[in-house]
C-alpha cells in the first residue's frame, strides 16, 4: 500500500518519576536527569523526522504537570 503523506512522528519530553523521558511515537527512548539533555534528543529525533520527510510535532509536559505542544526543534544546518 503507498500513502501519499506519511504519519507525523510524535515526540513526547515528560517529567515523570524525577526523571524526563523521551518517547517517540509512544516508545520510551531514554530517560534523563536533565531537561537539556532530553532535548538533545529530542533534536536527534527531530532531525531523523526530517531526514526521513515526516512531519512531526513535540508535546512538553512540564513538572508542574502541564502539557504544551509545539513544532518539533529545527535540525541545526550543517557545517
């Protein structure tokens, strides 16, 4: 079966449990102590969305418990 647009990827950075968690598509990809760091993946992950031509959106829950969505990161030009 061809699919003229392919299914966004969903990136998902959540407080939970004293730790983020990065989850692609729902899949847990790691766990961090600190924000910056699951934003690097995040990144990683936005830029392999990218690369593969998929749409793709990010959704932030903070510590506080509240959710933000927003466009995934741009993937940093090369060189």
């Amino acid at each position: 079966m061809d699919v003229d647009k392919p299914t966004a990827m969903q990136i998902i950075v959540a407080w939970r449990d004293n730790k983020w968690v990065v989850q692609r598509n729902a899949v847990e990809v790691g766990a961090y102590a600190y924000r910056a760091h699951a934003m690097d993946m995040a990144r990683t992950l936005s830029a392999e969305a990218a690369a593969q031509g998929l749409d793709c959106y990010m959704l932030v829950r903070q510590q506080d418990g509240r959710w933000d969505e927003h466009p995934c990161p741009k993937p940093a030009p090369d060189g």
